[in-house]
C-alpha cells in the first residue's frame, strides 16, 4: 500500500452547463480546468493574501512540486496529427 500522502480531490458545486462551458474555453486556451483554477487561486492569495496564507501557499506549491517528482510529470496533450 502506497502511504505517501495525496493531493486530495475538493469537489466544488458548480452547474454542469457552467462547467461544460469552463472546460471548453480552457481547451481553446491550450490549458486545462486544473491549471486554470490553480492559476487563479495563487493569484488571489499572492494579491489578497496575508503572511500566513503566503506561507500556506508556498508549502502547497512544495507538494505540487513533490507531487509532480513522484508521477514524472504528465505531458501535455498533443493534438491529434493532420494530413
């Protein structure tokens, strides 16, 4: 059994159509929900935050950076080849 800890899953309550349509214009803009919600969330803590939150930030990015050591890192998605 691994027992290295996880990033977790945090579900959010969102309408599908919503979604849908969050999903769609992260595709045209050549990145995904995660990265783009990710993005956002330092940005708001890096503007708004307080030392605390800052350092929460920093230790969050650790375990992204940990996180990412231990799958290899994904490679983005390449688009389907065209003749």
């Amino acid at each position: 059994m691994d027992d290295r800890p996880a990033t977790p899953t945090t579900p959010i309550r969102v309408p599908r159509a919503m979604w849908k349509a969050y999903g769609n214009v992260c595709e045209r803009l050549d990145t995904n929900r995660t990265e783009d919600l990710l993005a956002h969330m330092r940005q708001q803590i890096n503007r708004h935050g307080e030392e605390a939150d800052l350092d929460l930030l920093a230790e969050a990015e650790e375990e992204l950076k940990a996180r990412r050591a231990r799958k290899g890192g994904r490679p983005r998605k390449q688009p389907p080849a065209t003749d």
